[in-house]
C-alpha cells in the first residue's frame, strides 16, 4: 500500500486498510512471538536538494506557544498548534516546552526534536521560524497577547475568534495548549494535515534517534519483549483522582498534590465514580491479569517504559509474580547508554 498526500509517501508493506486497533493489537502480538515487527512504516523525506518550494502568503500574524504536559501531550499539542498556524496563515515560532510539570524536564524542543527537519519539512505549508523579530521580542519591550483557547474546539472558532485577535495584536501567545483543537468533526484536510506534522516533521534529534534503534536492538538480541507503560505513576494518578487500592493515607497524599497544582481542572473528584467510567488506568494487578488472557507467558520480558511506578515494588508485586523477568526501567538496564543524555521525558513518552 502506498498513500500520497501534498508530497509525502507512506508505504506499509502489509495489513492494508485493518483498523488501527486491530493493527496495534497484530504488532503486539508479533513482536511478543518473533521480536520483530510485523510491517514498517516508512515516511519518504524529501532531500534537502529536493524541497518544495515554500508557500507565498502573507502572513496575518505571529503565533506563540507554550505547550504544557508530558511529552506526548505536548507533541499532539505541537500537531495541533501547526496545524492552527496552517489553517490561519500564520507565521509560528519554534514551540515551547513545558518546564513547570510534575516532572521539571529542562529540555527545549532541540533538544528532543530535530528541528531543522521540522522547519523545513514545512516549509510549503507553513512559515516556521526560531525567533520572534526584534521589534516583537517581550526584551525589547513588546507584550504579545496572551490567551488559552477555548478546548476542543473546531476550525470556524479559529477563524472566527481569533484570528480577529491576530489582526488586532499580530502577536498571539498560546499559553496552554493540550486539547484545543478538536479530534473530530474538523475538516478532512486538517486531519491529515495533522498527521503529516506527527509523522512526518516531528523527527527526534540525531542523538536520541541513534540512541533508540541502539536501545531496540539490544532488547530484540534478548528475545521477545514488551514494552509497558502503565499510566500508574503518582502525577497520573494524581491528575485523574484515581485512587483504587491505595490506601487512605495515599489518596490523601494524591489529592493534595491535585491541589498544588491550579492548573489540573478537577478538585473534587470521586475515585469510584471515575474508575466506573472508565477513565482510570488499569491497576499493575490488572494489567497482569489483561497480559495473561492475550497469552503472554511468564518467560516474556517486560520492560515497565514509565516514571516511578506509585508504591513502588509494593504495588508491583502481582505483576511480578506473574511475569518474573520484568525490569522496571530500560535505564537500570542500560545506565551507561543514558550516561550522557538528559532526557527523562523521553522514556516516559517514546517507548
């Protein structure tokens, strides 16, 4: 199967046209069985020789944003700001990251992604630029307008309500920007639009790609493997008011960190209630239980790809006893290959 759109090609060598799910269900499985995986995703990038030119508009202002979360809430958030900056002929500069999570990552978008390949992968789409010009840098004594836009809205909120805010100020600052751009009902070009930022512009810096495929293939050398993230560590379940199976003295500590931060929307949140709508993580016991019913046996390898798991080896013990050969970190395995890298979000949101 090949897939063209606006210059890029997607090849997949099999399982053409399965749903994502079914086809995320096959990769699991495969890989458990063989310790490969079963197709590869393949983004043709164009050469550096082989640009397309880039797009001739004028630009009805300057868009700004701090992106706010862990890493993969801020790479949706980067999609959806690049896509916003597409739809409203904006001129963006290089995204911000967030430095004031639960998890203080100092890390800056070069640092993580490459970010001459996201300025020039594109360029005939978007202008995307590092810096604001001089005349519109807060040094030099110029206050951009700052707003957080309204979540999950549509593209005619967008055109509607803020780009008139560009033509007042030119200079917008996003200061918060996970879920502002809805998941459906926006127009199909959008949508795929949005997937080009993700799959194809967003590329990981030099360092950390070579770092991966090491990783990887020292793991594949070691036979079958998962890599497991169990959402279970104590910002997620902080945010989420998950508390199921802590202890009384826990669920206070949870909901009190809830409260040091005045950005997580919901206060008083009722554990039960939420678990009984499905918007808690599954428990580590759980998990061993869903591991087991897909046919994991008690040989796999797992690799828990998270922060600190919340109660630590206490609350990781039926997943242990179930699946003996379970490392709770590829960075205990591997300390020397992290060594000369800071990138704490990068475990955490890319495995």
């Amino acid at each position: 199967m090949e897939v063209r759109s606006e210059g890029i090609q997607v090849k997949c060598d099999k399982l053409a046209g399965a749903p994502r799910t079914r086809l995320q269900l096959v990769a699991v499985a495969e890989l458990w069985r063989t310790g490969q995986p079963p197709l590869r995703l393949q983004a043709v990038v164009p050469s550096a020789s082989s640009l397309l030119p880039a797009r001739n508009y004028t630009s009805n202002g300057f868009l700004i944003v701090s992106c706010n979360g862990g890493l993969n809430q801020m790479r949706a958030a980067i999609c959806d700001m690049v896509t916003i900056a597409r739809l409203l002929n904006l001129t963006l500069v290089v995204p911000e990251l967030d430095k004031r999570s639960f998890w203080a990552d100092l890390s800056n978008f070069e640092d993580i992604f490459d970010v001459r390949h996201f300025i020039d992968s594109l360029r005939d789409e978007v202008q995307i630029i590092k810096r604001l010009p001089k005349k519109f840098q807060r040094k030099y004594g110029f206050q951009p307008f700052e707003m957080r836009p309204v979540s999950w809205s549509n593209e005619k909120y967008y055109q509607e309500q803020i780009l008139p805010l560009f033509q007042e100020y030119k200079v917008l600052h996003f200061n918060r920007t996970d879920a502002r751009l809805a998941n459906n009902g926006i127009p199909l070009y959008l949508q795929k639009f949005r997937c080009r930022v993700n799959f194809q512009a967003l590329k990981f810096s030099p360092e950390i790609e070579t770092l991966g495929y090491k990783l990887v293939h020292i793991l594949q050398e070691k036979g079958p493997f998962a890599a497991l993230h169990l959402r279970y560590e104590m910002d997620m379940l902080a945010f989420s008011g998950c508390t199921h199976g802590c202890t009384n003295e826990e669920a206070e500590e949870l909901k009190n960190l809830r409260y040091a931060y005045p950005w997580w929307r919901e206060k008083e949140i009722v554990s039960e209630e939420r678990r009984s709508q499905g918007l808690c993580p599954l428990t580590p016991e759980e998990t061993a239980l869903v591991l087991q019913a897909l046919g994991f046996d008690k040989e796999t390898q797992i690799y828990i790809a998270a922060g600190e798991i919340y109660g630590s080896e206490v609350r990781l013990a039926a997943l242990r006893a179930a699946f003996p050969n379970i490392v709770s970190s590829v960075i205990h395995v591997f300390p020397l290959a992290f060594s000369f890298m800071n990138v704490p979000s990068l475990i955490g949101g890319a495995c």
